[in-house]
C-alpha cells in the first residue's frame, strides 16, 4: 500500500510538472499547445545527447546530481527558444484566427516534432539509453520497510518547488501582471504600455523548458529514451494534459494536485485493479471531473485564469 | 506580425518541395530477365532491430545466389519496404508491393505485422514467408502463407519444461505486452503447458508496449513470490523490466523467448540480466551442422560481426523460397505455394526445413543463458510430439 503510494507520488510529480507547461500557456493563451507533449520529448532527448557527448557517467555522489541539474538547464534553455521559435512561426501569425485554427496548427506542429525527430540526423530510429546520473540502485532512506530513492525525492522537490516558483511568479511580479494582464484583455494590456508579443514569447519560454525539465527527469527515471514518434511519449503528453485538466486548465496549484491524481490513480488501479485497464481508469477520471465540474477541480467558472 | 507572414509559407513550401522531391513513385515494369522479391520489415520504430538484422540475412542469400546465376537463369531483386513496427504501415507496404508485381513476399517478424499482412497476400495469391514469426495464427490464414520457424506452442512448451525440468522452479508469474498477439499468445501456451507439467502460475500480469513504469506489476509478482518469471515481450521493453524488477527485489531469475533477441540486451539491462534465460531459434556454436559453419563464416566476412538467430532465419526464408521458385514450373502465385509445400529437407542453416500440412516447420528449441554480458548455449529441447 504504502509503495503503491510512493510509485504513485513519484509518477505523479512527473505528470504534475509537464501538466504545469500545458496551463501556463492555457491560461495566457486560453489554447492548448499540443505540441507540448512532443517538446516534453525533444527535451529528454537532447538531455541525452548532452550527457553523452560530454562524457558524463554514472555517479553515485553529488557530482552525478551537479551534472544532471547542468544537463536539464542546458536542454531547458534550448528547448525553451525551440518554444518561443515555435510560437513565433506558427501561432503568432494566427492569434487573430479563430481558436480552432491554432488548434489543429498545434497538432500539425506535434506531428512536425515527431517526424523531424525521426530523421537520421536528427535523434533517429533507435532507443536510447540515458546514463544513470544519479545512482538509483541504493535508496535514500528507508520509511517503514519500503525503499526511498534520491531521483524520487529530487523529482517531487523539483515539481513542488517549482510550481510555488510560478505561483509567485505570476501573481506576485511584474511580469505575471502582464501576464494575467494578457489573459484577461490583450488589446488593453498593449495599450497600458506592455509589450504583448514579449509577454506571450516568456510565458512559451517557460512552459517549453518546464517540458524539457520534465523530460529530463523522465529520462533520469526511466533512462530508455524511445524515438521521437514511441506511443510513449504520446502517452506521457496525453496523460499530463489530462492533469492539467482534472486539477483545472489555467490554474497552476490544480495542474500539480490533477498530475498526483492521475499518477497514484494509475498505480493503484495496475497494482490493485487490473493492469490492463489502467488507461481506461484514467480517461474515465477526465470524463467524470469533465461532467461534474467541467472547470476541473480547482478551476474557477470562467474569470480566473492563470 | 505581418512583416513576418511569409515566413511559414515559405518553410511550408521549402519542406513539401524536399519530401515530395523524395519520395520515388516506383514505375517501370519488370524485365522479363529479373525476379523480383518483396520484403516488408521493421527497419525502424519498436522493433527495428528484427528488421535490420532480418535484411542482413535476406540480402547475403540474395546476393549469394544471384553471384550463382539467379533462379531459373534470371537475376533476382530484392525490395524492401520499412514498416517501422505499424501494422497499418504493413499493410501500405503489402499492397504496395503487389501492386509492383513482386513473385513473392519475406516478412515478418513480430507476430501482429506478419498477421496484418497474411490475409493481404493471401488474397492476392501471393505467396508469403515469414522468417521467424512464432503465433500459430499467421499459416492458418491461408495456403500462401509460410513460416520456417517453430511455432509458440512448441516455444511455451519448451520455456515450461526447461523452468520445470532444468530450474526446478514449480511456481511461476507472467508479464506479458497485450498489445502484441506474439506476446499474449505465447504467455497462453506457457502457462497451459505449465500447468500440465505440473507447475502453477502465482499471478499473470499485463502491460502495453510503449509503457515504461513496470513497478506497479511487478510488485504484484514479487508478493507472489514465484521461482521464474516468464516474460514473452519483445527486447524493447526487457531491460526496463529487469531493472525495475530487480529495483523492487525480484531476485528469481526472468526467462523470456525468441523476441528478446537484441545486440545489446544484456548491455542495455546493465547486468540486471545476469543469469536469465531465453529461447532462441539457433545456436550458433552448433558445431553439427556444416551448412550453419560454413554460414557463420561468410556471414561474419560480409558483415564484420556474428550473426543472429534472426538473420539466419531471413537467409533460410529467402533460399527455400529460390528453392521452391526453381522446382516450380511457373512463378505464379499457385505453382510457388505448390511447390514450396512441397519443399522436401530442406538443408537450412537453422535445420531442416520440412512445411507440415499447416505450413509449420517443426523444430528444436534452444535455451540460451545470459552470462558476463553474453548469451551462452544452455540445452535444446525438442518440440513435443502428438
């Protein structure tokens, strides 16, 4: 019970921190960039290219956790511009289109990453196989009888912190007044002397490294990194947009509550339930928080956004 | 932001150009001096390394007996077409080479593609033969359909006895892929033959290719406490398991099948494969059979490495089906299949090839260990007789 809960918690945070990009850019944009699941991809990927060419092996001290945060702010900051560069070509030319229109471009985007991934010269065909940074075949400490990794506890640190960072980023600073700013009226907020389009690149700037960080961790976790198209990246992208929509598309506390749900949800139904039906167990929660509160647990009818 | 718009267009128009500058539209017809064989394998996706190492052995074969002279004095050309592990892109690819009028088709591996394009080339009399596709399901679809190698009956046979027999171990859990009707297949047979053996199953439990957390499932097999665990997947996902399994404390060893098959399984697995077992189709140190040394040793001249039980297989395939084309009296899909039944010891580097009445070929299995990073013969097994 108590390791069910743990693996849950652990994929959770996952799920949580990848949901965190898809609200950020939803409650600005009130879009949903579903090319965040391929950028999530495009991050552990490059995270694996940096730690192999720069030689890094396994550590089980703290010069492995060291390379590994240097790894995942290289791949964010890159994965980030791909972000920005993403929005610039192919939304920001349609932000006077109707919603529809963006939609399927970001789907056409999705398809775009997943494929130019395939390429040989790009990461290929094959699976990867990440370096295991930070040692994970010792645990932490031990609660009870069940074992406590070190990437476990740096992954759910990782996603609390940083979801209390865009918090305070977005309600207590300049920017995330221009910010909200943006979401509730953009033709105001431009002539009160804010520069929308910088706004708008920031916001896809965070939400995309945010991707990569998740990514990263992913990785670290899992450490078989699948091509570009796997079902699996699929998979981890659809599940996090599910987060982010249970907990309540826009808020940034429900994008992390919504990640959890869904991470312990899975485990405990393939631990307890069936294997097999563990997917279906998870869209079924979208459905039912979709009929009871279509807002999502923690989203507000219509003002608040963000 | 209009100073910008033609910006996309232009990359739009620049990228349609280049893939549409890429891909060739067949055309031409066939020279009456050529025979043309179609092969429909996964050299990328999941699975790329079945159809990499499956074209290894297809090509030497093709390339060997054109060195010959050809089949019936024509040359003999190979075309191959990347699934990239879809059974929908299976399907394209099928069709596409019957469209091009190929005499016959190679392919494939994994059960599920084998089993999208069966029915396919079986409606189109198009003779097919699958080099190393184990799911009895595949021959059964019709006459034209082929395999040269054992079928999961006789596999899950096999992996039952040997944990039985050779391991002692009377209980044992199952982690099978449902996505993959080689894997839910196989893990039927396991555990009938495993419980006719005397044996009982603690626990069978499911996952789909393409997850990568295993640690709730695997908990459920190591509260079980079986002495093995059978996992009929397919070598993508093995070393996720064993690492995870081991992670969890599952300390009995893994015994998986033929689709662990891999270069670098146990380099992958980062020795948490250490003393686990699969079964394979050949054993290459076999040193009994002639045709397999003589095989090895211009396989590693062309190739510069050892082969695998794959590649052998997609060799076999290919020189029973030169075989079969040279006895038949017309390349037309009914005198192939004709005489491809007829295919009478056929001396394969794999063994003797004889199709049974549902086009099976009935053979050996082989156990092989990993140890120290290497996969080490263990014992054969021989499939069981009714």
């Amino acid at each position: 019970m108590l390791e069910t809960l743990i693996h849950g918690i652990s994929t959770g945070s996952l799920y949580a921190l990848i949901a965190l990009g898809y609200t950020m850019v939803y409650g600005v944009l009130q879009f949903i960039n579903f090319a965040h699941g391929d950028l999530v991809m495009v991050g552990a990927w490059l995270s694996l290219i940096i730690a192999t060419s720069l030689g890094f092996s396994a550590d089980s001290g703290i010069g492995g956790v060291l390379a590994a945060v240097f790894v995942m702010l290289i791949s964010m900051v890159l994965c980030g511009g791909m972000g920005v560069l993403v929005e610039r070509l192919a939304y920001r030319p349609l932000r006077q289109a109707p919603r529809l229109n963006i939609l399927t471009t970001a789907i056409g985007v999705s398809l775009l990453i997943q494929n130019t991934g395939q390429l040989p010269f790009v990461f290929g065909t094959e699976t990867g196989t990440m370096t295991a940074l930070i040692n994970d075949s010792l645990p932490m400490f031990h609660l009870g009888d069940v074992p406590i990794y070190t990437l476990d506890v740096i992954i759910l640190t990782l996603a609390i912190g940083l979801m209390f960072a865009l918090d305070r980023l977005v309600y207590r600073s300049k920017v995330g007044l221009a910010m909200r700013g943006v979401s509730h009226d953009v033709d105001t907020t431009a002539l009160m002397g804010v520069n929308v389009d910088r706004v708008i690149s920031l916001t896809f700037f965070i939400g995309t490294s945010l991707a990569a960080a998740g990514g990263t961790l992913y990785i670290l976790k899992y450490r078989q990194v699948q091509q570009p198209a796997d079902l699996s990246w699929i998979m981890l992208g659809l599940k996090a947009f599910v987060a982010a929509v249970v907990g309540g598309i826009g808020n940034i506390r429900g994008a992390m509550l919504g990640g959890m749900l869904i991470g312990l949800l899975e485990q405990f139904t393939r631990r307890y339930q069936s294997p097999e039906l563990s997917d279906i167990y998870v869209f079924a929660l979208l459905i039912v928080v979709l009929l009871a509160k279509p807002t999502g647990i923690m989203g507000k009818p219509v003002r608040t956004k963000v | 932001m209009k100073r910008l718009s033609w910006f996309p267009m232009a990359v739009i128009a620049a990228t349609s150009t280049a893939i549409l500058s890429m891909s060739s539209c067949g055309g031409g017809g066939k020279p009456d001096n050529e025979i043309w064989i179609g092969a429909y394998l996964s050299l990328s996706g999941q699975q790329a390394t079945f159809g990499k190492t499956t074209e290894e052995g297809i090509r030497m074969a093709v390339e060997e007996r054109n060195a010959k002279g050809g089949v019936k004095g024509k040359v003999i050309k190979l075309f191959v077409e990347d699934n990239k592990g879809q059974t929908s892109e299976t399907q394209n690819a099928v069709k596409r080479l019957i469209g091009e009028k190929v005499d016959a088709i190679l392919g494939e591996v994994a059960s599920g593609q084998s089993l999208a394009a069966a029915p396919i080339c079986q409606q189109n009399s198009m003779p097919m033969i699958s080099p190393s596709s184990t799911n009895p399901e595949v021959t059964k679809v019709g006459d034209m359909i082929f395999r040269v190698c054992f079928i999961d009956p006789d596999q899950g046979y096999a992996c039952a006895k040997f944990s039985i027999d050779d391991l002692k171990a009377m209980k044992a859990a199952i982690l099978y892929d449902q996505k993959q009707p080689y894997s839910t297949g196989l893990a039927d047979n396991f555990e009938e033959w495993y419980k006719k053996l005397g044996g009982t199953i603690t626990t069978k439990q499911a996952y789909s290719g393409g997850n990568v957390d295993f640690s709730a499932q695997l908990t459920t097999i190591r509260d079980s406490k079986p002495g093995i665990v059978f996992i009929p997947g397919y070598y993508n996902e093995v070393p996720s398991i064993a690492i995870q399994a081991r992670k969890l404390g599952i300390e009995v060893p893994l015994l998986g099948a033929d689709g662990w098959e891999t270069d670098d399984l146990a380099k992958k697995a980062e020795g948490k494969l250490e003393g686990c077992y699969y079964s394979n189709h050949y054993d290459p140190d076999d040193a009994s059979r002639p045709e397999s040394l003589d095989y090895q040793k211009r396989f590693k001249a062309k190739y510069g490495k050892g082969t695998s039980a794959l590649a052998a297989l997609g060799y076999d395939a290919a020189n029973v089906l030169f075989d079969a084309m040279e006895r038949a009296p017309s390349l037309s899909g009914k005198d192939l299949a004709k005489a491809l039944a007829e295919t009478k010891d056929f001396k394969g580097v794999t063994g003797d090839i004889n199709f049974d009445k549902n086009r099976n070929t009935l053979k050996p299995i082989v156990i092989l260990k990993i140890e120290g990073g290497k996969e080490k013969y263990v014992t054969t097994i021989d499939p069981p007789k009714n």
